[in-house]
C-alpha cells in the first residue's frame, strides 16, 4: 500500500494544483456526458422533424398512394425504389422505407432488409398516427419518423419510414472534443493560477507553514495545553478567548466551552475579568481568588505595530507563599535569637569580668538592672497585647530593635485581645514583615523609633507600624508591594518578599494595606485591615 508522501505533494501549492486538477477532470467528464446527451437530443429534434416531413411527403406522393391503394407494389418496385433513394439523398437518411400494414419491408432505399420487419416499438403508426422516435434500423440505433399510408376509405395500406442513424461515438467526440479542450486548457489556466495565488495568500497568513509544519504545530499546541502546568490564557484584540489551557480552567474556576466566547460573558472574578481585559503588560502581578494565591503576567501580542492579543499566565503559588511566610517567620524568630544570643553574651561577660574583679555588688546591681529591662518590655507589651504569640512575637521583635539601636515603642491607644489560631498566625506574619521593614529603614537613615499600633474593631484588627526611615517616593507606591521590590537594593538574594506576603494576607482575609508619611512629613505608616478576626 503506498505512503500518502508517494503521491501527494507536500507543498500547499502542490496541492491545491492536484486538487484543481481533480475537479477539472471531473468537470470535463461531467461536461462530456451532457454535451454527448445535448447533442442526442439537439439531434433528436432537428434530424426528426425533417425525417418526419420527408416520410410524410412520400406517404401522401400519389405514385407511392397509387401502387399501395392498387396493390401494384411489386409492379412498380423500380419506380418506388429510385423514389425512396431520392428521398435518402435529399434529406441525409440513412435508410427509406416502404412496408406493409404489418411493417415488413415492400421497398427500400439501398435494396436491404427485403421481406424484413421494421421496429415498430412503441410506434403508433398502425393507430394512423404519425410518429417519430428512436428504433433499430436492422442493428443501429436510429432516428426514424414513421407515417401511415391511407386509403381513400380511411384505412391502413402500408408504411412509410425515413431513418437517420445516429453518430458513433467517435463522431460525436469529434464535433464535441476541440470545445472541450478549449475549455479544459483554459480552465487548467485559471487553476494553476489560481492555486499558485491561493497558496501564496495562505502561505502570507499562515507565516509560510506548509500543512504538515501547521499540522504538527496544532499536535504540539494541544499536547502543551493539556500538559503545562502554568495556566494559559490567549485572548484576542476583540476580546474573544482564543486559547485556555487545562490548568487555567482549574485555576480560574471554567468550564465547558469557552474558546470562541467573549471575556466580558464569561463567569469570572471581577478581579480576574479585569486583568484578562486589560491591555497593558504586568509582571508578578499577585491575585487572591478564593483559596488560592495567583501570580499573574500578561504580554502583548504585536504584529506590524498593532495589537491583536494578548497571552496571561497564572501561577499557582499559595502553597509557595504560605512556604515563605512561614520561613520569613522562622527567620525573624533565628534574627531575633541571634540577637538576644549576642546581647547575652556581652551581659554574660560583664557579669564574668565583675565576679573575676571581686565586685559582687555591681553583679547584683547589673542582674537586677537585666531583670528590670527584661520585665519592662515584657510589662509594656502585656499591657496592650493578650493574644500570646503576638505578644511574644513584639517582645523578640522589641529585643532585637534594641540591639540595632532602635526603640520600639506600642501606642498607648493600642489593645488587642486573645485570636484565634488563624487570625493570630496572620496577624504574627503581617506585623513581623512590618516591624523588621520599619527597623532597616531607620537604621538606614540613622533613625532611633518604630511605633506599632494594634486594635480590634468589631471583627476587624488594625495594624499600624510607623518608621523614622526615608520614607517611600510617591512614584514607587504602587509597585513597593510587588514582589522582589526592596529599598536595600536588587542584589540581596530573598528580599522583597515581606510586603508581597503582607499584601497577599490582607488579600486573602479581604483585608487591605496601605502607606502614607508620617505625621511630620517624614518616615513611613502601613496601615493594615484584616476582617473576619474572631476572639479567642
């Protein structure tokens, strides 16, 4: 069995040469048949009216009425026969015919089928009707026109036939071949030009693929949709989704079909629909969408400077954020111990060198000096704060601030009760992100304060971390949440990642965070909003 690279061309233009091809054979083929059938019935009608004028003028001719009406047939064979070749020759016949009542040959025109029966068929000429159709002439197929020959009384005393055979096939190719190669010449023209235009046009539009390139590109479009584990999203100029890939259904809640439909009809997060919808690019753009955390990048599409669409990719990064949030913990818990570690170790050296020196009583005064520190940050803490792990969370943070030079203080307005659980790791997470930014940024500038602010109003706590740092520049407000953003350079591997989960955890709460300057004009506030906060 051959292989389809045997026969068919692969070049688009090859092909659609063999297919015009195709359909000019049939057409010439089907154009033979019915100019063949034309030609029959073109035929049928001129060649049997005159055949039936000739036939009827032999029949009414007296010297054919006088030798039928006397019986003088036999008699008069010679006259009636050169009458009937006459009649041959003036109208083209191929055979002239006188018979009896019965149809069998009296006279003929060449001296053939004598005493022979002509095809009556379905003639009505022995009703005394005149008829014309198709018959065998004695084995051609003919034309013949057969006229009733009457008596003076009215009735049927012979027949007179005129016959035309039809033309052989060989004749009718003849008359009909040079306008059907005039017509399959210039049709094949038209077709070869045609499929060279075509293929040119579909070659422009299809970026000069030929099928099989487009072919194995679809098989491979398919394949990576069903495969990625990104979420794609292809959506053209006019705001029709032309691409969605398994993981996007999954991710942005889709089902059944959505190719073809516009965005704006789709049963979408407003948040979501938007980000779709829009045209400008974004990177890293993070979307809280019920449960999950996605990280979103949309690009332009541009052919010949104008925009035809634009391809998003989510990213599922819940699992990888929570991740983070939680190392960004641990890591402020190990500065944190690293911290006290070092300012024991100092203390515990000041202690050694006293008790080396035999002064017993500046030991006694420098643990209670300790003790009385240690219990201050504790009691200022516990007097606003009585959810435990937030409290022992500002306590570390307040030790480790002191460490760098930095006083952290907690509003006197502020009172936060016991959490639960959930709203506590929150809480926890979006407070030490906040504390450990506004700490480097003083540092940074040379400040010596950090003021945090807690309160639950209804079911909605409030956190406010304000700074003696630089402050933020208005033109980088909208992008200090973006993850990998830092004010302490793009150098340090794991930065930027603490106001991106701060931002991520108000937007899974429903929550909000914000920034403004200081009362004063310098440093920072972020302010935080997390609903949904239930007592523990």
């Amino acid at each position: 069995m051959w292989s389809r690279s045997r026969w068919w061309p692969a070049t688009l233009a090859g092909q659609f040469l063999v297919l015009q091809l195709t359909v000019l054979l049939a057409v010439v083929a089907l154009a033979s048949i019915v100019s063949v059938q034309q030609s029959d019935a073109d035929f049928r009608d001129t060649r049997g009216a005159r055949l039936r004028a000739a036939a009827e003028s032999m029949a009414n001719t007296a010297v054919v009425r006088d030798a039928f009406v006397a019986d003088r047939v036999e008699s008069r064979r010679g006259t009636l026969t050169s009458y009937t070749q006459r009649v041959r020759t003036n109208v083209q016949a191929s055979g002239v015919y006188l018979t009896d009542p019965e149809g069998r040959v009296l006279v003929s025109s060449d001296f053939g089928g004598r005493d022979q029966h002509i095809d009556l068929g379905s003639s009505t000429v022995q009703q005394l009707r005149t008829w014309t159709g198709d018959v065998d002439d004695f084995g051609e197929r003919a034309i013949a026109a057969q006229v009733p020959i009457i008596d003076d009384q009215g009735d049927l005393v012979g027949i007179s036939m005129v016959a035309q055979s039809y033309p052989s096939w060989t004749e009718r190719a003849r008359s009909v071949l040079p306008d059907l190669l005039t017509f399959a010449g210039f049709a094949l023209g038209l077709g070869v030009a045609g499929a060279f235009l075509l293929s040119r046009l579909i070659r422009r539009r299809t970026r000069g693929l030929e099928p099989a390139a487009i072919a194995a590109l679809a098989d491979q479009r398919e394949a990576l949709l069903h495969s990625i584990r990104e979420g794609v999203v292809a959506v053209a100029d006019d705001g029709t989704v032309t691409v969605l890939s398994d993981s996007a259904r999954e991710l942005i809640g889709l089902d059944g079909d959505v190719e073809g439909r516009r965005v704006d009809d789709l049963d979408l997060d407003p948040a979501v629909r938007d980000l779709l919808s829009d045209d400008a690019a974004i990177r890293d753009h993070v979307v809280v969408l019920g449960e999950r955390v996605l990280v979103v990048n949309r690009n332009p599409v541009v052919e010949g400077g104008r925009r035809v669409a634009s391809v998003t990719t989510l990213r599922d990064r819940t699992e990888l954020l929570a991740l983070q949030s939680e190392l960004s913990a641990r890591e402020s818990i190990t500065n944190t111990l690293r911290a006290q570690t070092h300012e024991f170790h100092n203390q515990l050296h000041t202690i050694s060198g006293l008790v080396q020196l035999g002064e017993y009583d500046e030991v006694s005064r420098l643990v209670g000096t300790l003790s009385r520190r240690r219990r201050e940050i504790s009691d200022a803490v516990l007097a606003h704060v009585e959810d435990p792990a937030v409290a022992a969370l500002l306590i570390a943070k307040t030790s480790l601030a002191v460490e760098r030079g930095v006083d952290l203080r907690i509003a006197a307005d502020s009172s936060l009760p016991r959490l639960d659980p959930e709203a506590s790791t929150d809480v926890g997470t979006v407070l030490g992100n906040l504390v450990d930014n506004a700490v480097d940024a003083s540092v940074s500038v040379g400040g010596t304060s950090v003021e945090v602010a807690l309160s639950l109003e209804g079911d909605v706590v409030r956190v406010a971390v304000a700074d003696t740092g630089p402050g933020v520049p208005p033109d980088e407000v909208g992008r200090i949440f973006r993850r990998g953003w830092s004010s302490k350079g793009p150098t340090v591997e794991g930065r930027g990642v603490g106001l991106a989960l701060v931002q991520v955890v108000c937007e899974r709460r429903g929550g909000s965070v914000g920034v403004g300057a200081g009362e004063d004009g310098t440093g920072a506030v972020f302010e935080v909003r997390l609903p949904g906060v239930e007592v523990g």
